[in-house]
C-alpha cells in the first residue's frame, strides 16, 4: 500500500493515513502486551538514543530487515511493523512472496521510500505514530541533512541506525542485539548470536588450522542488475567473506572502501582462479535481464544457464576460472541480511572442497529456518557450473 505522493493529498489523504494509524495501533498493541520501560541505546553510528521498549510499532526503513524481524517475532513477524520501505518487494520477490502467503497483512503495510534516495516522507511517517525508526547505515548522511533525526527526536520518535551491509561481520553482532534489546526479544537474538558463532567457527578454525593454498576469487557483484563491467566488493562484506572462507580477494588491494569496480583488463590481467556472482531474481528492476535468479525455490537449471553465459563475458576471456569453468552464482541478498554465515560456508565449500567434505550450507540454511524462521525452508541459494 504505497503512501500517496504529496501533491495528491488533499483532505482525504490524512484522513486514509489516520485510519491506517488507527488499523495498525490497535493490531501493534494487541500483538506486545509486555510492561513497556525507558531506556537509552547506543547505536551502531555512535549516537546515544532513548527508547521505551519493548516497541510496539515499528517502521523499518529497510525491507530487509524483515529478516531480522522475523526471526525476532517468529509467531508473528507482521504484528509490531506499522510501515516499511517498498523495497523488498523488487530486490527479494521470492522471500517477499513467501512471507505475504503466510502472512497477507503485509500487503497491507503502508511503504515509503529509501532515505538515502530522497524519498522518505516525514509528515507521512509521523502519521504512523510509530515507538521507533530503523535505518541502515547507509542512511545516515542523508538523513542527516534533511534533519530527519531531529524532526522525529522532536515528536518523540527515536532514530536507530543498524548495519548488516557495510561492515556485516563487525556490525551484525550488535546490530541484533539492538534489535533484540528495542523488541524485547534479548534471550533469542543471543540464541541466534550463538548459532552464528558456532556456524563461522566451522569454517574458520579449519581455514585457521590448516593454512591451505589460496585461490584468487573475483566477486562479480549484482550480476545481470546492470550490464557495467565489473563491480565488485573491496575490502568489506563479500570481500572478507572470500578472505574468511580461505581465497584471496583480486579486488581488495584495489578497493579500500566495501563497494566499487574494477576495470577488465585488471581483471584479465589478475586471472583468478574462480568467479562468484551475487545476483537474484531482478525481473522488477531488468526485466528479461542476465541476473541469475538464485535464491529461495529457485529453478537451479534455470539458473545454471545462465550463469553459463557469463563465460563469454570480455572480462573473463581466456582467465583460469572460465577455463576450468570454475564459476558460482550465489544469493545477492546475503550481502544485506544476518545470515552471511551461509554465504561464508558456500564460498569455503567451493574454494577448499576436500577441507570441507561434511560441511553443507543449506543444511545450515535450512537448520536455521527451523529454529529461527517462521517459513519453511526452500532451496535454491547457490548454483555451480563444476
């Protein structure tokens, strides 16, 4: 349900807005009945922040953090979120659909835009009555000049930045554990914490122990979302994931910074050994596209196709990965989510398959859904051409 534009207002946008209010603070109240106290969080940018807690309306300025939220409120993921960003709709259409077939309402959420892209509303935001704010990291700048931190601080609407994106594997710890501590959920964001722990530790105290030979990886970030050459991760997410799993990162020592490109004669020159493609089912944003659609109950034939096409791609001519057909497609979204874990295991199941002969990442994946998730679990994360 997305929020009208506001030159189409009038009287009878308000109006629909306070209804909506009005809908969604009866269902938010009635889904957090625990004695409610005041208390002040740090957040992941520094900034110290009153809340009263346990929330009871939420407004999620990314769609993704419906991950976290869910596995948070796992009996009823919809019941405290009053309004999101319309983003995951497009950027996870899989995920998305699984989560509105068992829970329709939230067709009915209002959306917003993203704060970073300028399209967030804070009249339309306020109208929600929401406990609290969650903004990704990346939000932070942009909201900061249009003071949004302020105008809402000022209703009594409190701001929280997390961060699963930019420094995942620094960030996600405490990133969970504010949304645990804001939800009231503390006892099973530790349990997840503690799943997540022993999940990496099976890939990094092999890696650790055995110091094996490691190959050169190129990650070829958001493949078929664009047809530019040749984005990447430098020295962050999907970049240190490659290091943590025991491959070495072409891109790190030419990217500082978590995101950005690499030209193809770099790439030729670099000659990794295999290639990783992040990428999902973008029919929304490249309709007919080259994006391989990975992710959950995926046609893994479907996407073993077209990953094939991505051999003949300029960049990779004549490289090692594409002589020995070394190339993997895996989930984009685990880039922006508290599951990286998975990816980690993947990637060292590729790079080093006789260290990690009993190692199976959609076991772990499907473990997780089991204990955490309130949707079953449905394959189709990772795709491999050898």
């Amino acid at each position: 349900m997305p929020l009208p534009a506001r030159g189409c207002r009038g009287l009878l946008v308000p109006a629909l807005l306070v209804l909506a209010a009005l809908f969604l603070m009866d269902r938010a109240a009635s889904a957090v009945e625990a004695p409610q106290e005041s208390i002040i969080v740090t957040d992941i940018v520094g900034r110290q922040v009153q809340v009263t807690v346990p929330v009871r309306r939420v407004l999620l300025g990314e769609g993704r953090q419906l991950y976290i939220a869910a596995m948070l409120d796992r009996e009823d993921p919809v019941g405290r979120i009053i309004g999101w960003r319309d983003d995951l709709k497009k950027a996870d259409p899989d995920t998305y659909a699984q989560y509105a077939r068992k829970y329709p309402a939230l067709d009915a959420l209002p959306t917003f835009g993203g704060v970073a892209q300028g399209a967030f509303d804070v009249e339309q935001a306020v109208a929600l009555a929401p406990d609290v704010l969650f903004l990704n990291y990346e939000a932070e700048t942009a909201a900061e000049e249009a003071r949004f931190d302020r105008k809402l601080g000022a209703l009594g609407i409190p701001v929280i930045y997390v961060d699963f994106r930019h420094k995942p594997m620094e960030n996600t710890e405490a990133s969970v554990r504010l949304f645990g501590r804001i939800f009231g959920r503390e006892e099973r964001a530790e349990e997840f914490l503690a799943f997540r722990r022993e999940q990496i530790a099976r890939v990094t105290d092999v890696i650790r122990d055995r110091q094996p030979a490691r190959p050169k990886i190129f990650i070829e970030r958001i493949g078929g979302y664009t047809e530019d050459c040749c984005l990447t991760f430098g020295q962050g997410n999907f970049g240190t994931l490659v290091e943590m799993a025991g491959g070495v990162n072409i891109a790190a020592d030419r990217l500082p910074g978590t995101f950005g490109q690499l030209n193809p004669e770099y790439v030729l020159l670099a000659d990794p050994d295999q290639v990783v493609v992040t990428s999902a089912r973008w029919e929304a944003y490249v309709p007919g596209g080259n994006w391989i659609g990975v992710g959950p109950g995926a046609d893994l034939a479907e996407a073993r196709h077209k990953l094939e096409g991505y051999l003949t791609k300029p960049a990779y001519a004549g490289i090692r990965a594409a002589r020995t057909r070394r190339f993997h497609a895996i989930w984009h979204q685990f880039y922006n989510s508290p599951f990286q874990f998975v990816a980690l295991q993947q990637l060292a199941r590729w790079f080093h398959p006789d260290l990690f002969p009993g190692l199976d990442p959609d076991a772990t994946f499907r473990r997780l859904h089991e204990r955490f998730l309130p949707v079953p679990y449905e394959p189709g994360y990772f795709v491999s051409l050898k």
